[in-house]
C-alpha cells in the first residue's frame, strides 16, 4: 500500500491504472477509521481491481471550528487497518495542498435541490457545501468507476447522489457509480462514529438508547401516525438523562421532505451526549 500526499502523485498513480484499464473503487473517508468504513473498504477491495481510500478531516465542512479541531486523528492506527484490508493507495492531504487559500475561504456553490435546507443541512449552515467541494474534488482526482458512502450520514448520501446523478455538475462524472453501503452497529445497537471515540464508557451506555428508541419506533409506526411517532421519539429520547434530541425528522428517502405516512420514509436523528454529537437514522 502507498500513502500518497500530493495530488500530483495521486494523478500519477491513477493514470497508470487508467492506462492498464483497471477499475477503481474510492472510498472518501476523513479517518479515524472504525469498522464501519472498514465494511466500505472491504466492499471497494473486492468489487474494484484498485481501490483508493482518502484521509482528510475536510475543514471547509465543518461549521463549529471546536468540533474541527477536536475531530480524532490517527493516520497510523488507519494505515495499519487500510493495509491489512489490502488497499492499493491511500490520499492523505494537507488541507493546503486540497485548496487554495481562496478555496478555503469562500463557501463552495451548488444547487441542491433544497436537500441542504433541512436536518443536518439547516443546523450546520455551509456543512454540505464542504462536503460537495471535497468529494466533487477526489472525484475529478481519482476518477473512479464506484464510490462508496455509508448510509449513517443518510443526507450527505442523498445529496451526494443528486450531485451525480441530477445536478449540473453530473456529466462531470461519467458513469460512475455512488454505492450506499449499510449502518453498522455494535452489538449493543450504537452506530459506528468516529465521534463515539469521545465518549467515556457511561455515556456510551447511555447513547444505546438511540438506536434502541429508533427500532422500537418501527413498531410504533404500525399504529400511530408520523407526527405522533416523531414526537414519541423526542419525548423518549429525551427522557434519558444525558440525552438531548437536536432533531428527528420522518421525510421521504429521497427528496428529504416530510412525509404523511411511512411509505419510503426515513427517521433522522441527531442527540447529543453530553458535548458529542451523534447521529443515527431508520428506514420505515
Ligand atoms: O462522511 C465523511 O466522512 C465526510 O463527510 C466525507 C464524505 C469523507 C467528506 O469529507
């Protein structure tokens, strides 16, 4: 496996592999791996001759500069986890060498078809803009044939699948391929997060009740109608000491709008435990 740093390098590396006519998986990742991207990059691995993983906490997305600054770093520990999965090539920039100064100061432009005016999007204004200008960037850099994102961060996938498949932005792209792979979870239920590394062991027992209130909600659905299943998870949730509910929005799966009735509908949450912000959704 080798560690790039430079896009030069990288667009070295991938014209080689162009020319051979091997196809190329790319997983974006902003490390602090856990094995939840491990279950990505194991996908990309064996469906893919080359896969390329990226390292890089992205700064233009993060709207609180503390939650940047605090973000978990361990390019070893990755590299030693990327290595083992047999990744050919990880890109692991600077911020620096990703953007210009200007780039890094003016708020990236896209039409999101309103998918960045709720939930995550309307609590960290200019979030998905980052997110948008990161990977339309390591997508014109690594040109690959799939892409692989986790259904965790369910509207930046929503998002990411507008800009490819419906924006302006998507004959840029060619045919590549946004692969949605599944939540995965301990086996207490918790959702995989690089974020669940600040938490101390109490309060991850305490965050359990996430996912356990989201599955019970399932059956909650069968009977009660979406505003009083949203409003039983609120109250649920935040009825846990050390729990406090940001949001939980029941919306259509794809244009993120809020629904009637549980057909192709979504449940999206953000709680925080104590100062960690965590997020987890359910498919009704
Ligand atoms: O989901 C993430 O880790 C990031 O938002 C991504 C897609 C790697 C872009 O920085």
């Amino acid at each position: 496996m080798q560690i790039l740093t430079t896009k030069q390098e990288l667009l070295q590396q991938i014209e080689a592999c162009k020319r051979q006519g091997k196809t190329i998986g790319l997983v974006p990742t902003m490390g602090a791996l856990h094995q939840g991207h491990a279950s990505l990059v194991r996908r990309a691995v064996s469906e893919n001759d080359v896969c390329v993983v990226s390292v890089f906490v992205n700064p233009t997305q993060f709207n609180n500069k503390e939650d940047l600054i605090k973000y978990p770093r361990n390019i070893r520990r990755d590299a030693e986890l990327l290595s083992e999965i047999g990744v050919h090539f990880v890109f692991a920039p600077t911020p620096e060498e990703m953007y210009t100064e200007e780039e890094m100061n003016t708020t990236f432009c896209f039409d999101f078809a309103g998918l960045d005016q709720v939930m995550e999007g309307k609590m960290r204004p200019g979030h998905f803009n980052g997110v948008v200008q990161v990977v339309s960037r390591l997508f014109y850099l690594v040109k690959p044939d799939r892409a692989y994102f986790g259904e965790k961060d369910y509207q930046q996938l929503a998002i990411i699948h507008h800009m490819v498949e419906r924006s302006a932005l998507k004959d840029t792209f060619g045919g590549l391929q946004i692969v949605n792979c599944p939540i995965v979870r301990e086996a207490s239920g918790l959702a995989l997060s690089s974020r669940n590394e600040r938490l101390s062991e109490a309060q991850k027992a305490i965050a359990v009740n996430i996912s356990k209130t989201l599955f019970e909600s399932v059956k909650w659905a069968k009977t009660m109608s979406v505003a009083a299943v949203q409003q039983q998870v609120i109250d649920t949730i935040n009825a846990i000491d050390g729990l406090e509910v940001e949001y939980y929005e029941i919306v259509d799966q794809s244009t993120l709008l809020p629904v009637q009735d549980f057909n192709h509908a979504i449940g999206c949450v953000t709680v925080y435990c104590g100062e960690v912000r965590l997020i987890d959704n359910i498919q009704y």
